[in-house]
C-alpha cells in the first residue's frame, strides 16, 4: 500500500477508477483536464473550512510574526497527498477552484511549454496572494507534483515521502516543526496512522488534523491510532460534500454498497451520482471538550 496522490486517484482496482497517470506530469494541466469533466471538488469545499481552522488552531490574527510568542517556528500547515499544491493554491490566493479549471484548461495555457507555464503561474499566483497567506509544506510520493508545486512558488517546502513505507526524513521532520494543521482532501485510503505519528508524537503542541474522506472508506483505524496519543477525532455528521462524479454505473454501485454497509444513508447522495467525504477532526482531548466540532463550526 502507498500513499495516494489524492483519494479520487485510486481505489480497489475492481472499486474506483484509477488516475495515477495525471499525477505523473510535470505541470497540472493533465489533473485539470481530466478531473474538471468528473466535477471534482473536495479543494473547493476544504478552503473555506481550513481558513476558519487556521486561528482555531493556533495560527496567529494579522499582522503575522515570524515566530510565535514562546519563539517557537512560524506556524505551518501540512498538506498530506497534496499532488500539484492545488490546497496551497486555494487557501494562500484569491482563486476558486473554478478559475483554476479555466486557466489550466484554457487554450493560451495549452501552448505554454513547462517552464512557462511555471514563470506564468509564479506572476499569477503572486498577484492574487492573499495578505493572510501561511506557509504550506506539501507531502505526497508523486515527485513531479511535488516539484511543480515548489517551482510555481506554491509550497513552501515539499517532500516525495511515504511515510506508510518509511519514517520521515530528517529533513521532512525538522520541516514540520512548526506545523500547526495537517490537511488531507485526498488519499485517506491510502492512509494509516503510522502517516501521522511520527508528525504527531513528541510535539510540544501537536497540530491538528482536518482530513476530508470518502464515506466509501473507514477513518476509524487512524482515528484510533492517533488516540494512544491523547487525541481525539471527531466527525462532522451535520453534512456531507460533494467529490467528483462516478465514471461509470460500477464505481456507483460500489459506492452505494460501502457507504450503506458503513451505517450511513447514500439517498439524495451517491444515488444522485457523486462521491461524498465527510470532515474529520483531529485534536487533543482537552480541547475537542472546551469546544466539540458542531460548536467550532457553527459559523464556519
């Protein structure tokens, strides 16, 4: 088993249509192309809860400091299958998801080669930066993701790492010091708590994970991971999200019978013909008891 690009990017074979190949690219055109006609959308959904997380978890109000009030590193997120920086793009810029499905899909950028696409997206990220943008440290075994991310000025560091295989680096933990929510919008299959321990265990403050996963698959075995290490996970049961449409009549049929065998209703949901995530809440126990999940997102 190795960590996934994204949750769309692959389940069973005999489950989920598999996109490895997109993730393989040197530039997002081929991830753009090929999900935007699936009408993915789980990065358009996350954005607005993480920015609502970011103070919640610890991230300092404007004007940001360079290091927190104990001196400690900046605050971080960590984005876990993070592919192209496509969270990074979204949290850090005044871009929707949309936009970005134009732009990448649009003729002028088709002709651009790599490297001007990657000059062009520098400028265009660079103008739309957000005045509360964080720095977002990219995790996920796709290499080439991962350096385009960094070269488009997307992530602030990025790691081809599999932690299901191997420990972190010690250049990927020093990196992560700072880090004070791990995202996921994909790959949680993919994904055991041995992904997040080594991130986890032994922080003065451990960050917090906000992970966004199919209704198709159980959460359970990570949650219950990071349990032996004082924190609690909870799940958002107020609503579900929209992730991308079946490719076909199996993947449907599939995902009616997982999520129905889960305990879960897929009426009004897979039956109208998308996949669906569900939030998922990682935090120490003391604070998921001050402030449970329905309360932290009452605004949101």
């Amino acid at each position: 088993m190795a960590m996934a690009r994204n949750q769309h990017t692959s389940g069973s074979p005999t489950q989920m249509t598999r996109f490895d190949d997109i993730y393989r690219r040197p530039d997002p055109r081929s991830y753009f192309g090929t999900l935007g006609t699936l009408e993915y959308q789980t990065p358009h959904h996350a954005q607005s809860v993480f920015r609502h997380l970011l103070p919640l978890a610890g991230f300092p109000e404007l004007p940001k400091r360079p290091a927190d009030q104990d001196g400690g590193p900046q605050p971080m997120v960590l984005d876990i299958c993070c592919s192209y920086g496509i969270n990074a793009a979204l949290l850090n810029h005044h871009v929707t998801l949309g936009e970005l499905y134009d732009r990448y899909t649009s003729p002028q950028v088709a002709r651009l080669t790599t490297a001007e696409l990657i000059e062009s997206d520098r400028e265009y990220y660079a103008a739309r930066r957000r005045p509360d943008a964080v720095p977002v440290i990219g995790l996920d075994i796709a290499a080439p993701a991962i350096a385009y991310g960094r070269a488009a000025g997307l992530l602030a560091a990025g790691f081809a790492e599999n932690l299901e295989a191997a420990p972190p680096s010690p250049a990927l933990y020093r990196a992560t010091r700072g880090i004070r929510l791990i995202t996921v919008t994909g790959g949680a299959s993919f994904l055991s708590a041995r992904t997040f321990r080594p991130l986890l265990d032994g922080r003065r403050e451990p960050p917090w994970v906000a992970a966004f996963v199919l209704r198709t698959v159980s959460y359970q075995h990570i949650a219950d991971g990071l349990a032996l290490l004082g924190l609690t996970t909870e799940k958002d049961t107020s609503r579900t999200y929209p992730q991308r449409r079946f490719t076909d009549a199996g993947e449907q049929q599939y995902a009616i019978a997982a999520v129905s065998e889960a305990g879960d209703d897929p009426r009004g949901k897979e039956t109208d013909g998308h996949f669906h995530t569900a939030l998922h809440l990682t935090r120490p126990a003391a604070q998921a008891v001050d402030r449970p999940l329905p309360t932290l997102l009452r605004h949101q």
